[in-house]
C-alpha cells in the first residue's frame, strides 16, 4: 500500500517563510545539488574528525573504536542529510498547520 505524499510549501505561501524561519535555510537549498560530497567520518579519515590528543587515548585497532566510529558515521548527517530530514519534519506539519492562522502557526512552532 503506497503511502499518500505530503503537502510541501510553495514559494507564496507563509508556511514557505515558516520553514526559513525555523531551519535557518531555504526550502529549495538542495534544489541544484546531484551528489552529497560531504565527507563524514569513516574507518579510513577518522583522522580528519577527532582531535590527535583524543585519539591518542583510543587503540584505533580494537573492535571497540572501529565500531565507535560506525556509531559515529551513522549518527551524524551531512548537511544535505539534515536538510532532506528538516524537510520531512516539516512536511509532517503541514496538514496541522494548514488548519491554522499565520500566527497561529508561528505560536504553535515555536511553542515546539
């Protein structure tokens, strides 16, 4: 059974304004991106993500970092990861919000 597809917000709609607001970004940031090229931390740069005095502590060979570092690469989000979840987030919202006056909205955001 085929999921229904969220509303997104349209360039002259208030909540278009909200999102900039709430994320800091543009809605259509990730518009012209074709390939996330941000690096995240794996067993093969580590180097580049943790500071030479903290990873002095760690045996970087034990089963313990390299999963460490799998926990690591799995938390963290490149921006444009983070953007696409911003944008589901918000694609949630917006059935709510569109029940909603604009300031309303605004309340109901920031109150979350």
């Amino acid at each position: 059974m085929k999921r229904a597809e969220l509303p997104e917000p349209k360039p002259d709609q208030f909540e278009y304004q909200l999102f900039r607001e709430i994320y800091g970004v543009d809605w259509a940031d990730d518009a012209l991106v074709e390939w996330d090229n941000e690096e995240k931390i794996t067993m093969f740069n580590y180097e580049k993500f943790i500071h030479p005095e903290i990873l002095a502590t760690y045996n970087t060979e034990s089963d313990e970092f390299k999963m460490l570092i799998k926990k690591m690469n799995l938390s963290s989000k490149t921006r444009y990861e983070q953007h696409q979840a911003n944008k589901d987030e918000f694609k949630r919202l917006m059935p709510l919000l569109s029940q909603l006056e604009e300031e309303e909205q605004r309340s109901l955001i920031h109150l979350l």
